[in-house]
C-alpha cells in the first residue's frame, strides 16, 4: 500500500455517510445542533441561520451559516463530518440562483430575506 492509499482508507472511515444530514441547498435555514463542552458537561446548543455557501468536499466539506443576533451578523464555519454536529435540520427551502451568498452580508431588514421556494421547482 502506498501512502495515498493508507490515507484514504483513514479518511473513508471518518467521513460521515450521505444520508446522515438532509438535502440542503444554499440558501436554505438551518438548525445546527452543535455539541459543546463546558469543563466535563456537555451540552447541544442550536443555531439556526441561513446556509450562505458551501465549501471543499470529502472530509474537508464545510458549511458556513449566517444569522443576526441584535441586529449584528454573526456566521459560524461548521465542518459537516465534525463529530460535535448533532445534527442538522431543515427548517425552509430558499430559492437561490448563486452559489455564494456573500451579498447577504450588505443587505438590512427586508431585502435580506430570501423567496421560499417556489412550488413546482424541483431541488436538487
């Protein structure tokens, strides 16, 4: 075995398999239940924001979710096969022609809310 297969056979037995979250788009609200340790308590905390874009593949996939507490943007860089994800729920379909939504990060009140995706449009 050479070194790159010994790599990928250590790296196919930590990613996580692909039904282990929903299917997900940019654009989408999420629920992430992210474990976090607190001395020798742990706790599952939630944040729940809009998927902004999606990053890299295999092991190294990562989403990034953004969300406004207090009227100040906060976004969060979670690794998808992180042990600490609980898990990720789907809580809104958003109709999004980019693959990045950057823009997000200029837009106040209204303009920042994505449409609901329209019925009738497949989602992949």
């Amino acid at each position: 075995m050479n070194r790159s297969e010994i790599l990928e056979s250590v790296v196919a037995e930590q990613i996580k398999p692909e039904d282990a979250y929903p299917n997900f788009s940019v654009g989408d609200t999420l629920d992430v239940h992210y474990r976090i340790v607190e001395g020798d308590k742990e706790r599952i905390q939630v944040f729940q924001g809009v998927l902004i874009g999606i990053k890299s593949s295999g092991i190294n996939k990562t989403i990034t979710v953004r969300r406004i507490v207090a009227n100040e943007g906060v976004e969060r860089i979670f690794p998808l096969n992180s042990p600490r994800i609980a898990k990720i729920e789907l809580v809104r379909h958003g109709d999004s022609r980019r693959s990045k939504l950057y823009f997000l990060r200029n837009r106040v009140g209204k303009s920042r809310r994505l449409r609901d995706q329209r019925r009738g449009l497949k989602h992949t």
